[in-house]
C-alpha cells in the first residue's frame, strides 16, 4: 500500500514538474521575459530530466523495462532528437557561448534506414547522453548513427577534453554535475540492457574529445 | 552525393517541410485534467495553430467532432474509467465519423504506453508521451502533416468514398518513387479502397508489394490475412495469425480475426479462448460483449452471464453502451434458471431503453421465456404476441432466433419452427453463429429431430416444391403450379429458385393464357422483387425482355 502511494505521489510530482516546464516554456516566448524566467525554465528542465532518469533507473532494476518496439526512421530520430535536445538549447548556460548540436548526416550510414526500438527511452538515454557531451564539449557535439545488419549504433562525438579525464571529472563530488554523469550513463546502460543485447562505451578520440557509443542488437 | 540528397534518401525531413501552415490548421485536445488540456492548447497556440479546440470527454468531443473537421485530434489515453482514448479512436473509425484527412494522435503516460502501442485493428496515426516540450510537439505534427500532404489526394477521395479513385490516386503516387515510409503509407490507402471495392486478389498484391518495401510490418501481415479471410482461406489466415501473434503478443487485433477464422472453422472452444485471451490484454466493452456471446453458445454460461456484466459495466453511462448486453445476460440468466434475475435486469436495469425496435421485440421475447419458467404462463403468451406485433415486417435474423426459442418455449411450437427457419434464410454473412445459436436453442427445448430441416432454412422442402411446380407448369396446370410456389416462398419469401421459377410460370402464363391482369400484376411484382435482389442479373434481364415482347412494349 505504501508502494503505491508513493509511486502516485512520485508520479504526480514528475506530471507537475513537466505541466510546470510547459509553462515556463510559454512564458520564454514573451520578448521581455527577464534572464531569471529563463534560469527558471532551464533548471525546471534539468530537474524533470534527471527525475524522469531517475525513474527509469529505478524501474529498470526494480521490475526491468519493458521496451515498446516500434518501426522508427533512424534518420528521422536522429533529427528530432538533435532538434529538440534541452541540452544543446541549454548549452549556452554552462558556458557563455552556445555549443552546436548537430545530426551528422554526412557520417549517417544507413541500411535500410528503419529500425525497432523503444524511441521513448532511446530518446531518453541518448539525450543524458548529449547532456553529457554539451558539458565537456568546446564547441560541437555531433550525433549520428551506424546501421549494419541487425545492428544499430548510435554515437555522440564531442570536441572537448578526451576520456582520459572523464574518469576523473565522473568523480568530481562538486555541485549537480558528477550526479547527473553518473546518472546518465547508468541509465543508457540500463536502456541498452532492455533491448536485449546492448553495449555503452565512451572512448578518447583522436586530436581531442571523445565519443560516445550506444549499440543495440536486434533492431531489425 | 550531397548531404541533403542523403537526407531526402534516408527519409529526413526535406527543407520544405519547416513551411507547414499551422495557422491553416485546426485542432481539438481531448483530456480530461484541466491543466494539462491548457498546457497543451498553449503549445499548439505558440506553435502558431489559431483554431483549438478543446474537450474534457469522449461525448464533448464527439460533438465537437460531428459539427467540425479538424486537422489534428490530440487525445489522452486515459479519458475516464469508463472509455479509453483508444475506445473512442474504434467508436469513431467504426461509427465513420473521421474524415479521412483527420490526423489522431494518442496522448499517453509512460505506464500505459505499453499496453496501447500498436495492439489494436484501429491504431491511431502516431503515439506522444505526453506532456512533452513545444519543440517536440511541432516537430511530430510537422512529419505527421508532411506525410498527410503527400497522401492529400488519396484522402480526399477516400472521404468521398470514391474508392477506384483512391486506388488510381496512389498508383499515380507510387510512380512519383516516394521514399519508404511515403510509399508504405500510400500503398496502406490502396489496399483499404481495393479491401472496400472487394478487390481481394489485388488487395494481396499490394501488401505483397508492402511486404517487399519493408519486412515484418504488423499491420501488412494483419491486412493480408484479413484478405484470406475474405477469400474464404480460413487454414491460411489461421496458419498468419497464429504467426503474428508469436511474434506480437499484444497483438489484438490478430486474435480477435484468428477467433473469427476458427468461427467459420466451427471451432468455437478456440475462438472462445482467443477472444478471452484479446479482452485480457485489452479490456472493453466491445471484446467482452465478444466474449459472451461466444460463451453462451458454448453453453458457458457463468462466462457468459460474467462477461455481459463486464460490459455493462465498462460501457455504462459512454456512448459505446449497447442495449444487446442486457439482452445478452438476461437470456444467460433465463437459462440458468434464475428467471426473477433475468426479470430485473431487462425491467429494471434496462428501463432507459424502452421497447424500441429490435430491442424491444427481443426484450419481450426474453420476458416471456423468464415468465413461462416463474409459471406465470398467461403473462409469457401475452409477452410473446407483443413481440409478434412490435416485429412487424422485420428481417433481422438475430431477433428471430430469440423470438423462435421464446415460441418454442412458450408452447407454439409452429410459430417457434418457422421463426427459426427463417433466421436461418436471413443470415446472410453471421450464418455460422445463427446455425449454432438454432442448433442450441431447438436442443434446449427438445426439438433435436427437427433440427436438421430448420438449419438448412427449409431449403429441401422449397426445392421439392420448386421441383413439383415446374412439372405442373410443364403442363400448362400454371394456378396449380404457382399455389405450389407460393408455399414455397411462404417457407422462405426471398428463395431465389422460388422467385425465377414464379417469374417464368408467369411469363409462360401470360404468353399462353392471355394478358389477364392479375397474372399482369403479379409478373411485374415477381419481376421488380428479382430485380432488387439480384441487381443487373443476365437471367432477370432476359426475363424483363422476353416481357416486353408479350406485352408488346
């Protein structure tokens, strides 16, 4: 009974938190909006976004998710996802210079160009991913997929640091942003997990940055 | 190759797209919880839509439905307890009342994404976790939008129902080398207008060609099974089925058409199941009224009298109730002995539906079984010639099964012979079920040596009759051959054989007694009854012709 109730409270609160996002989200449209309507609205974004992860992580190991596997245009996906990324319309704020966000369609290897997953929770996971990316990039985060066969591997490359310190910066204990690291690539290896045999990687990439790698088997 | 060429390849989205018209464009947003209907109106406002609309339930938006076309139905899956997004989407596909060039899109919260997405015959045009960013939500409408307008002029002859219009529309698209999705969605529309036109072989065709574009596709395997079933392949859609199932568990809308293969199959106990498993993972009122109607012909009739109260209760007070359900559990009820529960549902549960048309006379037939069975035997007769008069001239096969086991069961055992004869004559496309429901009603009543002459609808007697008229016609005896024909289609007043042999008696008659004009009348009403009931016939126009020559028209 107990497990109920909090699962409705908690689940109330993420509805909230998202009706509140919607409504900050309108009040940006107005040209006088001051600098804190829109620290507002960011921070409200961050924390649905890390709520929602939250969530998902805790269902993935109290009961495992349950992917819902639907055809999905990988060029498509890939587009939206960059178009409608928090992080990179967020970016601006951790740095003072906008970092792009892009779909690096000329890296896009298509076969096919369709395949099954559950887009909510790639979505989900792909965007901590870009999150990620945006904190540590200097100036571009490029997002494309690989398809080969039954194999689709999606990759976010920034031009940042390099992975020799992300060890390190995972272990920062400062603020909110270890936290959310650690959290995001929980969360991607628990979504790769539920599509059956998936892989998460983050390597160093030559001349600097590094890349990120989500590959789901099966997607057919 | 450049990357926009790349982009336009793989299906991305094409510059032109960002030039959607939203203020064009109207909406409705169907959801129950305030805050999140404005929320959601605020972000197609922004998005620049000026015309949206909103409801708070399924009946405000059915009326907001049938006085407007909207471009774009948002609506929540969790409408109220009683009807889901999804009951509404089947109501409206069934009920007709979308325009073809309607986009729906299902909101739904993560808990219940699952269970909706893509399980059922009627799938709406896209999925949204709601809420979502404006960003998203534009970027959605704009693909949906995009896709629409390539299908534009399939869709605009589909709402006008010209459906070889349809399928020379998307010929002309295909040839236009639209990309995967494009060419999928448009040969989705052609094989709808070729399934309505009865065009089966082509139907195949086209999913055949869906399946080469894209493998594995639920909805194409869905459609061509469908197509067997149509052709009469029932072996072949059960063998499809059972194979979209193993692969789509959740897959509705394969057992619900599975359970109608092994109907025509008279596997009842399998369809039986199927239909049990389809309500597990979907509930409605609609598979569990399925449920018990299946239930009751198998003799189950706990599961039946259980599942019609299932329905009734998901359905109560929405606009997918059905009055049939309390019809439904009070013959369960009369025929499980418990005549008093049978009694109060139809006159006190029920009360609201009166006695209008086929309800009513079934409603009475039921009464009068439960009150033969109180011993009230005086009221039961009563009950039954009310049912006699509020049928009337109707043919509805289903009420006569009613109406006949009533009969039988009221004592008039020629009344109860005849009416279920005839259900059988009228059953046209449900023949299977109204067999079985015959078969059951006549074993119930003790009537089983009779069974055989009243499930074939009386055919062997017509023909004996049609058999002695033609002899008697041979020899000029043309009153004494036509008496003959008329008990024949007194039996049965729509048995063609009957129909053609009494047009020809006539015509001879004419030819060879005179132009009397009663033969005169009754020729012209043979004719005209022919006419209507075989449309454009070769034999019938022969006969019109050959009519106008004695007539000397």
């Amino acid at each position: 009974m107990e497990r109920v109730l909090s699962a409705l409270v908690i689940h109330d609160i993420k509805n909230a938190l998202a009706l509140l996002e919607i409504d900050l989200e309108q009040l940006n449209h107005h040209a006088d909006i001051p600098p804190e309507g829109r620290h507002a609205y960011h921070r409200c974004i961050e924390l649905k976004n890390r709520l929602v992860s939250f969530l998902t992580l805790y269902k993935h190991e109290q009961s495992g998710l349950q992917p819902v596997a639907v055809e999905v245009s990988l060029a498509e996906f890939v587009e939206d996802l960059v178009g409608n990324s928090s992080s990179a319309m967020m970016s601006e704020s951790h740095h003072g210079h906008p970092i792009t966000v892009r779909a690096a369609t000329e890296r896009m290897s298509p076969e096919g160009g369709f395949a099954q997953f559950d887009e909510n929770l790639l979505e989900l996971a792909l965007e901590s991913a870009i999150n990620n990316a945006v904190r540590y990039a200097h100036h571009t985060v490029e997002v494309w997929f690989e398809q080969s066969g039954d194999k689709v591997v999606f990759r976010v490359a920034d031009d940042g640091v390099g992975v020799g310190l992300v060890d390190e910066r995972m272990q920062r204990k400062t603020a909110d942003t270890s936290a959310s690291t650690g959290l995001g690539l929980a969360l991607c290896k628990a979504v790769a997990d539920a599509h059956g045999s998936g892989a998460v990687s983050l390597e160093n990439v030559q001349g600097g940055g590094t890349l990120f790698s989500m590959t789901l088997c099966n997607a057919s | 190759m450049s990357a926009q060429g790349l982009n336009v390849l793989l299906g991305g989205k094409p510059p032109e797209m960002e030039y959607v018209q939203f203020h064009k464009l109207s909406a409705l947003v169907i959801d129950d919880i305030s805050s999140m209907r404005h929320a959601i109106r605020a972000q197609l406002q922004s998005i620049g839509m000026n015309q949206v609309s909103v409801a708070t339930n399924a009946d405000e938006a059915l009326e907001k439905i049938k006085t407007s076309n909207f471009d774009l139905i948002l609506c929540d899956y969790n409408l109220n307890k009683v009807s889901s997004g999804q009951h509404f989407l089947e109501y409206l596909r069934t009920e007709k009342l979308l325009d073809a060039t309607s986009i729906f899109v299902m909101l739904t919260a993560e808990a219940e994404y699952s269970f909706v997405a893509n399980a059922v015959e009627f799938a709406p045009d896209d999925y949204l976790l709601k809420p979502c960013s404006e960003n998203k939500l534009r970027s959605r409408l704009v693909r949906l939008i995009d896709r629409r307008a390539f299908l534009m002029p399939a869709l605009l002859a589909l709402n006008e129902r010209k459906f070889e219009q349809v399928i020379a529309i998307c010929d002309k698209l295909l040839t236009l080398s639209p990309d995967e999705r494009r060419r999928m969605d448009v040969l989705k529309r052609k094989a709808e207008a070729q399934f309505v036109l009865g065009q089966y072989a082509e139907v195949l065709e086209t999913y055949a060609q869906a399946a080469a574009t894209r493998s594995d596709v639920p909805w194409v395997a869905l459609g061509a099974a469908r197509a067997h079933f149509e052709l009469k392949k029932y072996a072949e859609v059960a063998d499809r089925a059972a194979i979209l199932i193993e692969k789509h568990p959740n897959y509705v809308a394969a057992y619900e058409l599975l359970a109608n293969a092994r109907l025509e199959m008279d596997e009842e106990e399998a369809a039986y199941e199927l239909l049990q498993r389809s309500s597990d993972i979907l509930p409605s009122a609609k598979r569990f009224r399925s449920v018990a109607q299946s239930a009751y012909l198998l003799g189950k009739l706990e599961e039946a009298k259980s599942n019609a109260e299932a329905a009734i209760r998901l359905s109560n007070g929405s606009m997918v109730e059905r009055s049939g359900d309390y019809l439904s559990l009070s013959q369960a009820q009369v025929d499980m002995g418990d005549h008093a529960a049978a009694i109060q549902t139809l006159e006190k549960n029920a009360r609201k539906y009166g006695e209008e048309g086929i309800y009513g006379v079934a409603k009475c037939a039921i009464l009068a079984q439960a009150y033969v069975a109180s011993g009230d035997k005086e009221r039961g007769s009563k009950l039954m010639a009310r049912a006699v008069s509020l049928m009337g001239a109707r043919k509805n096969s289903f009420v006569m099964t009613v109406m006949g086991k009533a009969a039988l069961k009221v004592g008039d055992v020629a009344l109860g012979l005849k009416l279920l004869t005839q259900s059988v004559q009228f059953s046209g496309k449900s023949e299977k079920r109204i067999a079985r429901h015959v078969r059951k009603s006549m074993l119930d009543t003790g009537h089983q040596d009779k069974v055989e002459d009243v499930i074939d609808g009386g055919r062997k007697r017509i023909l004996l009759l049609v058999e002695e008229a033609t002899r008697l016609m041979r020899s000029a005896h043309f009153s004494e051959a036509h008496e003959k024909l008329l008990s024949a289609l007194d039996i049965h007043s729509e048995n063609l054989e009957a129909l053609l042999s009494a047009a020809q008696l006539h015509l001879l008659w004419l030819k060879q007694g005179g132009l009397d004009a009663e033969v005169l009348a009754r020729t012209k009403l043979y004719l005209s009854t022919l006419d209507r009931l075989l449309p454009s016939n070769q034999k019938v126009m022969n006969f019109y012709r050959y009519f106008n020559e004695i007539v000397g028209a």
